[in-house]
C-alpha cells in the first residue's frame, strides 16, 4: 500500500508509487512531484507571471478597449479590476498543485470522475490551443516586420497567398518551429526560459512607448484624448462584456495553475508570487499599451491596436528591430507557460500510457495552426466580445465545479491515491461525476447561451438564445455563480455520507517518517 507523509506546512507526499504505476490513468508526468522537488521560489512565479503577462496578445487587450473607444483611464479601470477578479479563483485553485503536488487534470479528477476530468481537461486543452495559435501568429508578425525593416520591400512586397504575403507565413511557420523545439525539452527547460527572459520582456513594450510619447510630443496630447463613449450609458453598454473578456484571458490559468504550483516550496511562496506578479505585470502592459496606443492615434489619426503593426509604420528600423526582437522573445515566453504546459497535460491525462508531455505540445502546435488564429484576431470585437467572452463563461462554469468543490465538499481534504485508480473514491459512476457534468452544462449554457454579435463576431444580433442575451455580458461569473450553486445542491444530500466516508488529511510527521 502507498506511503502517504504530509510535512509540517501541509504539503502531501506519496512516497511509494507502485501501487498506481500500472494503472492506465497514471504516468510520470501526471504523477504527484516529490515534495523534495518541490522547490519553485517566489521569484519563480513572479517571473512566471513577467514572461506570460507581458507579450503582445496581453498589449491587444488593453489597445482592444482603445479600439472599442474607451479613454486611458476606462481601459485601466477595466483591466486592473479585471486582474484582481480573476486572480481570486486562481489562487484557490493553486492550494491544491501545492498541497499535493498534482496538475490540473488530476485535480479535476477529484470532482468530475477520473475520466470524466477529461472533459475539463480537453476544454481547457482545446482553448489553449487557440491561444497557442493566436500568440504563435502574432509572433511571426512580428519577425516578418523585423525581417522587412532589415531587407526591405522585396520581403514585404512578396506574393500573396491566402490571402497574406507568403513571407508572412514562413515567419509564422519560423517562430511555431522554435517554441516546439523548447516544449520538446520538456518542463524543466519552459522553467529556465522563463527566469532569462523574465527581465528582459518589458525592453520591447517600453521602446516602443518611449518612441511615440517622443513624437506624440509627450503624456499631454496622449492623456487628453477623449473618450468616444464618455461615461454614462455607452460605457458602462461596453464595460460589462469587456470586463469579462478581460477576467476570461486569465480564466484559463485560473484553472490549470495547479500545473504550476504542483512545484512550489510552500503555499505562502505560490501565493505571494503570483500576487506579487499578476496584477502589477498585467497593469503595467496595460499602462504601455493604452499609452502607445493612445500615441499612435494622435500621430497617425488612426487607433492601431496591433503593435507589429504600429510599430511597422515608424520610421526608424533600429527602433523596430530592437523592440520587435524583445517583443518575440516575452511571446515565447508567455505561449510557452500559458499555452502549451496545460494542454500538453490535458492531452497526456486523456491516454496517460499513449501521450508525453512532449508529444502533448506537438498535438497543441498542430491543432492551433487547424484553428486559424488570424480569423479570431479580425478586430477588437471579435477578439474581446467573440473569443474571449464566450470560452470565458464556459470555463467559469468549470472553475466553479472545482473551488465549490475542492473548498466547501473536499475542505481540501483529497485521497490522492485514490486520483489514479480504478474503483477508488474517485470513480463515481463509471469514472464520470454526473453532478458536476450538470452542473458545468447549466452553468456553461446560462453563460454564453446568449452570445451576441456587436460588429463582426460570428454570433446572431439577438443571441444564440434570445432571452439569455442579457447575461451573456456577465458571461464569466455567470458561469462560475451558476456551475457551482448546481454542484453544491446536487451533491447536497450525498455530503455527509462523504464526510463519514472520507479520512481527515494526515497530520503532519517528521523528516522519515510515514503514516500508511
């Protein structure tokens, strides 16, 4: 039978794990990490946060609310609030990678079945994919303007195909080939990218700005641009969607952080990195964004929301170059950790003896480029409204399963044997948790049942769903509120069965010692 020892600041350790290494739902990268091995430092998820924050799809969201005619401090307002929402449910949700040292699918499997995790798992998977191929896209726009600035209108000027320049498709094809050649390294190899670049992603953004403040003629001209909605009825019309769209770019990792913290040293070191690091990179890329932005607009009488774009019309190539190079370097970056750890997880957790985590990132790469991400960077609508809004309501309803119950049914207390195994307390029926798969269906159905168009996003006027069309601009809290009222009434009346049924944790041991 397994070992299991918990360390005085509460972390669990399964010692023995061969009890589990031949069940089909285990392999060694879905297995619990050593607390040994567990050594992840504050500064290892505030860096975590720099690389991932600061890239470009990051600078379209806050130059998105520009585009969709909000003033400076709207933007701010939005995003910085946004920031702080999300990082509520992230933070209960990395309790559990650090306590038992386990990623995101495995944890899922506590409460959705240990095949109905796959569910949660596959969603997230598949919408890290999009973002891998969004991040991986605007990265070779960005290396196809570096690479014109240095050679000139023979590389811009090529011929169309698919309706881009071929050049621009080799570029995209360039910076896909070298993000697979470092996931192809493995975990340990995204960790030591991360800590190099970590200081080094805010170069790009902060040339950048110091380029248009200078021919914008300074802050004055930029912070006096007024806002296109003013701040009675058409702001607060745009608010409440952009709001959630700026909770749902982070709703992903709201969920799969665990993927993360699975290798921290203590909660307190996870918990004070990752407040240390979300909301103040994401303001600042917000601040740069919404200024640059702001500044383009006043030197060309346009918004340009892309920055490879704004920067493609200056006039100075070093300028270009420099920045554009830091801006590839903090998109590899971010697409590493935010885009191909998890669903390189979520892959491998469908077919644990099939799939590696590196095969995982090949599956992501491939799927994400299937996935056409230049049709879902059309416009700020699209962008905001479209993707973000509707994939944003569906994971809050996920993300509600799993804090009502890992907080209010588990109270953290978890059987990790039992994660990996067949007919273990995790089994449920047949391996699927049929009330929290309700529950993520009323809760994702509420949520985004009423998607609606603006300008340009593929969904009906009056909603998929008229009558749903309203909460569609709340979508994410929607479906957290909903998928985790629906799970705690559910699974109310079997809770105290579950109580008397489940072992309190093991209370802590000293160094060598082992409580079976």
């Amino acid at each position: 039978m397994a070992l299991t020892t918990t360390s005085p600041d509460g972390r669990v350790d399964l010692a023995d794990h061969s009890a589990i290494a031949d069940s089909p739902f285990y392999n060694p990268e879905l297995a619990p990490v050593p607390v040994a091995e567990r050594n992840w430092t504050t500064y290892n998820y505030f860096a975590l946060w720099m690389g991932m924050a600061h890239n470009i799809p990051s600078y379209l969201l806050a130059s998105g609310l520009i585009a969709l005619g909000m003033d400076w401090a709207q933007a701010l307002l939005t995003i910085t609030l946004g920031n702080i929402i999300v990082l509520v449910p992230m933070l209960l949700n990395s309790h559990a990678g650090t306590r038992y040292g386990i990623p995101f699918p495995v944890f899922a499997r506590a409460f959705y079945g240990v095949r109905g995790a796959n569910l949660a798992a596959l969603l997230r998977a598949f919408i890290a994919c999009g973002w891998f191929g969004i991040q991986t896209w605007v990265g070779g726009q960005a290396i196809y303007v570096i690479v014109g600035k240095l050679t000139g209108d023979g590389w811009t000027g090529a011929s169309v195909v698919g309706g881009q320049p071929i050049t621009l498709w080799i570029s995209f094809a360039v910076f896909w080939v070298i993000q697979m050649l470092i996931i192809w390294r493995g975990m340990e190899a995204v960790r030591r990218f991360e800590n190099w670049t970590a200081p080094l992603v805010t170069v790009g953004f902060l040339i950048l700005l110091a380029y248009v403040l200078v021919k914008a003629g300074g802050l004055g001209p930029i912070l006096s641009q007024p806002s296109r909605l003013g701040w009675g009825a058409d702001f607060w019309q745009v608010f409440a969607p952009s709001l959630m769209g700026m909770i749902a770019f982070w709703a992903t990792l709201s969920l799969n952080m665990p993927d993360f913290t699975r290798f921290g040293g203590s909660q307190r070191k996870q918990v004070r990195g990752q407040i240390l690091g979300l909301p103040t990179t994401m303001t600042f890329i917000a601040i740069v964004a919404i200024l640059t932005t702001s500044g383009g607009a006043v030197l060309f009488g346009e918004v340009i929301w892309d920055p490879a774009t704004l920067a493609a019309r200056f006039s100075s190539p070093v300028v270009v170059v420099v920045a554009l190079v830091a801006l590839v370097l903090a998109t590899i970056s971010a697409n590493l950790a935010a885009n191909v750890v998890s669903p390189s997880y979520d892959f491998s957790n469908a077919f644990p003896k099939k799939i590696t985590f590196a095969l995982g990132g090949l599956i992501t790469g491939v799927i994400g480029i299937v996935i056409q991400p230049w049709r879902l960077l059309a416009n700020a609508d699209v962008y905001i409204n479209g993707w973000l809004g509707f994939y944003g309501g569906v994971l809050g309803a996920v993300a509600g399963v799993l804090v009502s119950g890992y907080w209010l049914r588990a109270r953290t207390n978890l059987a990790l044997e039992d994660l990996y195994t067949k007919r273990g307390r995790y089994w449920f029926t047949g391996g699927w948790n049929i009330p929290a798969l309700v529950a993520t269906l009323v809760g994702a159905l509420l949520a985004v049942g009423g998607a609606h168009s603006a300008s340009g996003n593929p969904f009906p006027v009056d909603g998929l769903i008229p009558f749903l069309k309203d909460l569609y601009n709340y979508s994410w809290v929607v479906g957290l509120v909903a998928a985790s009222v629906v799970y705690l009434l559910l699974t109310a009346r079997s809770a105290s069965q579950q109580s008397r049924d489940s072992s309190p944790a093991p209370e802590p041991v000293t160094e060598g010692e082992a409580v079976v």
